[in-house]
C-alpha cells in the first residue's frame, strides 16, 4: 500500500467517536477517530498535548478550500490535498 493511500481510505468514513488519551511518556498525546465500519485513525504528538483550534470552522463564502489554503500560508506548506471526487468538482482546486 502507498504510505498516503490511508488519506483516500478516510474519505467518506462516518465518524462515530472520537477518543483522546495523553501520557507522561512517548506519545505524549493521542486523538482517535472511531468510524462506523469498525475502523480508526489516529493522529498523535511525540512531543506535547495535541491542542484543538477553535472548534468546528463555517465557512459562508464558498472558499472552503481557499481558506483553508490560505491560512497560516506564510510559515506552512500544503504537502497532500485529497478530496471525494464530486466535491472536488464542486470546488475546483485553483492554480
């Protein structure tokens, strides 16, 4: 399996439960995303607690994606972008 095939896998998974556990050790923190086909994913930090921003973002405008693009492009770099293919549609990518 490619190392980015798991990004296409999680496209179109429903999430039933989320799980977060932290530790003194090695990871220091753990986010779990429990889907209804009795699977998970998980995203952990080596280092410090995996911190939420401010919660769920709306985007009104339509720019979804854009905005996402955008924000903090400064210092940060996009590496992998993967989408359902009829939302793509919906939002094309701009180059």
């Amino acid at each position: 399996m490619p190392q980015d095939d798991y990004l296409t896998k999680l496209l179109g998974k429903r999430i039933v439960g989320i799980i977060i556990k932290e530790s003194e050790g090695t990871p220091k923190s753990q986010l779990f995303l429990l889907f209804e086909d009795d699977t998970h994913f998980e995203f952990y930090s080596a280092f410090d607690r995996i911190i939420p921003t401010k919660g769920l973002w709306q985007h009104s405008d339509g720019q979804t994606i854009e905005n996402v693009r955008a924000y903090m492009g400064e210092v940060m770099h996009i590496v992998k972008e993967v989408y359902f293919e009829d939302w793509a549609q919906k939002n094309p990518a701009s180059e």
